[in-house]
C-alpha cells in the first residue's frame, strides 16, 4: 500500500468532518469500537503520558505550545491535532516533524486487518474516518516511543475519538458559540460536552472563560475530583511590544517569570500562551524537567499556520481561521490593534453548519469591499446564503465561486495601501495558502 492509496482507504469511511449538521449521539460517535480497535493493537494509548485539550478556540495553538517546549525540553512528544490545512499528515506529529508518506502507509497497511476486524463485526457501528485516524495517531506515537502525546479533541469532547486517553492534565481552551447544531445553543450546553474529557483525580487548567463556563467547569472538576487550576488566578501577563510577525510579553508565573516570544498575533494568542505556560508549570512541578529557557525557546518558534498569518505586504494579506463569531471578534480586534491600512477588502467563505449570521454580524462594517467565497470542502456554504447574511447587514458584497479567482480580483483591485483579509474558515484559509504560494510575493 503507498501513501495514496492509505489515504484512500482511510477517507473510505465515514468522515463527519465532511457531513454538517450530523447527529452528535453516541451510535455516531460510540467510543467502544475505538476502545475496542486499540485493545487489539496493544493499548498503545496508555504508553505515553497524555495532555488533552478541548476548546472552541485556540485548542490548537496551545496544543501546538505545549508539544514545542517539551520537544525543546528533550522529551520525543507527540502532537495530533485537526483538522487539516492540507495533508492528513499535518494532523500527526512528533517533535514537529510530519508523519512521513512511507511511515503513514505502513502503518496503515498494519492497522488494516484490525480495521477490518472491528467493521466486520460491528458489534458498536463502524468505525469513522477520525476514529481510524486517531488509533493511527497513538500507533504511531507508541512505535516512536513517544513521552509525551498532546491531543487536540476533534469535536465536543464527551465522545470524541480522544477521550479514551487518560491524562495527565486537561486543558479546556477558550469556549464560545459553535457546532451549535451539534453540540447545543448554549454556552453552557457547550462547555457540558467539553468538559466530558476531565477524567477523576486529573488536573485541569482552564483558559479564561464566560462565567457561565466557568461554572460548568468548576461542577465537572468537583465531579470528578479533579483539581482546578484557572489561568487568570495562576499568573499574571502583559504585552510588552509586538510588530506583524510576532510579539513579546511577559509572564509571572508560580515558579518564575518568563519573557517570552510567540510568532503569532493577537491578544487570544497570548491567553493560549500563558495557558500553555500554566500548564508546562504543573508539569515541572510534577517532575517534567522543563526549564524556564526550554519554555522561552519552544514558544519562541512554534507555528502554527493560518491563524493571523501575513502572507504578503503590497498589499498586506493576512488569512485568518475564524470560524465563529467570537473568533471573528477576535480577529476584528487584531487587525485594528496590528495593522494601518487604507481599506480593508474582506474575503469570507464558511462552512455551512456554522453561525454564519453570527459571524457576519460581527464583520459587516469593518469591510469596505467584501467578497464572498466558498472553498471546495464539502461542508462549504453556499455563496448566496453567505451574501444574503451580508446582505440583511446592509452590505452589497460580490460573489465568486472559488477563492483562487476571489483573491486573484482583490489582489488586482487593492492599492499598496490596503489590507485584504481572508477569513470565516480554515478551508478558505487553507486555499488562499496555496494560491499565496503560487502567485502572491509571500513575507
């Protein structure tokens, strides 16, 4: 089998990711037939020691924090996150290098009779895209003798793929609004299913949240018997400059200060910072040798594309993932807060499960010139439901079909002085970094 054809054969089943609106029940998501493929592979979920993290935002950007400073501590760490900009080997790494093509299709080759075996019998459903990727991910992590796997939940929380692990600390990122048909309409209801991944006695660090949260946090950690640590209590932080690659901040902390570096933008970054940096402490106070300089040089060259990331400078192009309304509010903040610019010319596309009136709302009058896309992932919105959104705001917008001929006529329309922004969706984002690549002079 090579990389094509294991890729094929895991893309075979059911991918929810490519399926909106689907049902978040326990027969679609039934951790049994997860718990069931990975008895047969050996448990190689239990061999390393296990960071989870859930969240609507920021979940992998921490994730992606934490598994840098281990790897700069000398731990062999590894990260799976998702979804992905554009190989499924982005979604499996250790020490921040990608699963290679050969290692990917041998594994797969390996797991397949086991694959087989459970969809055989059935005994739980089948098994789905992710739940094949997320064995593979442990797989592999076992046959590289990781320490340590960062693991980013896929969706919710309570029954995803993920929340076999057994961790040695939760990390519940910021929660706001989205996959609300799926996971519920309320900030309470949402954070309900995060909050699914806190097993009894572990340790769980929470980022800043709404009070509501907090409160849904605090009951499942008092549940479970968990010990709560919440980040605005933990340290202190506070930006000391910043340009438009990276900006610098200092935090104190319970075993130290830090001056540190992220090469990302914006204030949400530096919450999942010091996040990731409360977390790295518990870790340190729990016999992980990880220095204050380990934590200074891991965060200092993390990356973590496509999140407030300049691709060009005449005129300035920044992608963005925003994918619901409070990220979208985020982002609105950073680029008054980093950017001068003449007009900004907005390129937005989303998926179709997600808030779209929501997200609209919040960037109709930041734009002089939108124009509305969809990407070529199944689960794009239809361009016309998007303007009608713009549309109720009173703003006239244009349409064109795919974002490569979206950028290509707001590129040829900008002056140097504009900024154009491509957001509402990490596939649009995902696009708009390969047609960066291809014909932008990219910073």
């Amino acid at each position: 089998m090579n990389y094509r054809q294991a890729e094929d054969y895991i893309l075979n089943f059911t991918d929810y990711e490519k399926i909106p609106g689907s049902h978040y029940t326990s027969a679609n998501y039934d951790l049994r037939r997860v718990e069931a493929l990975l008895r047969r592979l050996g448990n190689p979920y239990l061999v390393a020691k296990t960071i989870h993290v859930a969240g609507t935002n920021g979940k992998g950007s921490t994730a992606a924090m934490v598994a840098e400073v281990l790897s700069t501590s000398g731990y062999k760490t590894g990260l799976f996150t998702s979804p992905h900009l554009h190989t499924l080997r982005e979604r499996i790494k250790v020490n921040g290098d990608l699963i290679s093509e050969e290692e990917f299709a041998n594994l797969v080759s390996e797991l397949q009779p086991e694959i087989e075996a459970i969809n055989y019998k059935a005994s739980y459903g089948r098994l789905t895209t992710f739940e094949v990727l997320t064995a593979l991910a442990f797989a592999y992590f076992r046959k590289k003798r990781a320490d340590f796997q960062v693991l980013e939940v896929g969706l919710g929380g309570r029954l995803d793929a993920t929340n076999v692990a057994r961790p040695e600390v939760c990390i519940i990122t910021s929660i706001s609004l989205d996959h609300t048909q799926v996971l519920g309409d309320t900030l309470a209801g949402i954070a309900a299913e995060k909050v699914g991944i806190i097993k009894p006695g572990c340790i769980v660090v929470s980022a800043p949240q709404f009070p509501e949260v907090s409160k849904v946090i605090s009951e499942a950690c008092h549940r479970q018997g968990a010990k709560l640590l919440q980040v605005a209590e933990e340290v202190t932080w506070h930006k000391v400059s910043a340009d438009l690659y990276q900006q610098s901040f200092i935090v104190g902390g319970k075993l130290g200060n830090y001056k540190l570096t992220i090469p990302l933008l914006g204030d949400h970054q530096l919450e999942n910072a010091v996040t990731a940096v409360t977390t790295l402490e518990i870790l340190a106070s729990s016999g992980v040798k990880v220095a204050t300089g380990d934590i200074s040089r891991g965060l200092a060259r993390v990356s973590w594309p496509g999140r407030l990331q300049v691709l060009s400078r005449q005129p300035m192009v920044v992608v963005d993932g925003a994918h619901n309304a409070h990220a979208v509010a985020r982002l609105k903040q950073a680029i008054k807060e980093y950017f001068d610019y003449t007009r900004c010319l907005l390129i937005f596309g989303a998926s179709c499960d997600k808030d779209i009136a929501g997200m609209v709302k919040e960037v109709a009058p930041f734009s002089s010139q939108v124009i509305v896309t969809r990407s070529s992932h199944p689960r794009a919105a239809s361009p016309s439901v998007i303007a009608a959104e713009f549309t109720k705001c009173g703003v006239e917008v244009k349409v064109v079909e795919n974002v490569f001929d979206a950028l290509s006529q707001t590129v040829a329309m900008a002056e140097k002085a504009d900024l154009i922004c491509v957001t509402g969706s990490l596939f649009v984002v995902a696009e708009a970094l390969d047609y960066a690549t291809k014909y932008l002079e990219v910073s």
